[in-house]
C-alpha cells in the first residue's frame, strides 16, 4: 500500500526529496518500464496511478542513495520491498526471506548470487522505511537482524555442502562436530549500518 500518510510528515530526508530533479525523474520513468514486465512480479507498479502514489516512498530513495538506485534499475523485482513496506523483521522472518530468495537447493554460484541479491533487495525495504520514518536506530536492528540471519544461511549452506563432499565433520572421538559463527564490534551490539561488512 503506498498510501503512507506520515511519510511526507514524518520523514526526516523525505523532505529534501525533489521528484523534479532529472536523474529521480529518469529513474522513476525507468522503473515504470522495467516494472511492466510479467517476470518481475510488480507489474502493477507500471500503471500511471501506482507509480504517482509510489513517488511518496521512492523519491527519497531514489534522491539519497544512487547505489541502491542503480540495484533497483538492474532488479525491477526488489520494488516489492518498497511496495509492501514490511513491518520490522526478526532474525526468523529474514531467515524465512533469505530461503525464499536463495534456496539451499542451489548450485553454489547461483546460491552466492542470489544471496547478494537478496541482501540488497531487503536494503532497500530498510532504507526506505528509515527515510520516510526518521528511525535510524530501528534499521541499525534491521540491519544486525539481517546480519545474523544471511551468516545462518550461508552457515547452513556451506555446511550442506561439505558433508556432500566430506561427509559429517566429527571430533576426535567420534561425536559430531558443529560449527559456531562470533559477532563481534558492531553487529554483536546490534549497531550495524549500510556501510559495515555484510
């Protein structure tokens, strides 16, 4: 729903966000084509009025961050995150986002790109919301949960992947042997932002 009342209220960048300036213009124009593709599954974005009511959420995006501009151009389909605008995720909801979005299932290259891909998709979710609400504190627990939940996945995914070719890592006296990830600095506090190792 892009009918978001407080986001021209409340946004501290929202504010600062001109639709008139010609590179927002060019992007906003861009999307609507690349939307109307079927295999994007937004290609409701593509109709005049959707794309006029989106302008609210994807301006100041658009305006404060040409990186994740220039991901959403070359993936159409992460403009589900700006159109669902999803309540906050806990480390379970990212894990459940990451599995649908990356599969355990795939050939490893695939899996490692898919993985990017779906760590930038929800940095767009994370940052619109931050620029429409002001909240900096809640997308650095966004950020940390997404952290945790992207280690745990490639975590399960390697581990998958080295009992296909080694077999069940074991201790030395036969037990089994697991493996533990330590978050340390930034992302143990839970204060993670679009710059940090992720």
């Amino acid at each position: 729903n892009f009918g978001v009342p407080w986001a021209a209220e409340r946004g501290y960048l929202a504010a600062m966000s001109d639709p008139r300036e010609p590179a927002v213009q060019q992007a906003l124009t861009r999307l609507a084509e690349l939307a109307a593709s079927p295999s994007t599954g937004v290609a409701e974005l593509a109709q005049p009025h959707a794309i006029e009511a989106a302008k609210a959420l994807l301006v100041p995006l658009l305006s404060a961050s040409p990186y994740l501009t220039r991901f959403l151009l070359a993936h159409p389909e992460a403009l589900a995150e700006v159109r669902e605008l999803p309540a906050a995720r806990d480390k379970a909801a990212w894990l459940s986002f990451l599995a649908q979005r990356a599969p355990l299932s795939d050939a490893e290259p695939r899996f490692a790109e898919r993985l990017r891909v779906a760590r930038h998709e929800a940095f767009v979710g994370l940052a619109v919301k931050e620029l429409v609400t002001g909240d900096p504190l809640a997308t650095g627990s966004g950020l940390s949960a997404l952290a945790t939940a992207v280690l745990e996945h490639a975590l399960s995914y390697a581990q998958t992947l080295m009992r296909e070719r080694y077999g069940a890592p074991v201790l030395v006296d036969g037990s089994p042997c697991g493996a533990v990830v330590i978050a340390m600095g930034k992302l143990g506090g839970h204060e993670l932002g679009y710059g940090s190792d992720l």
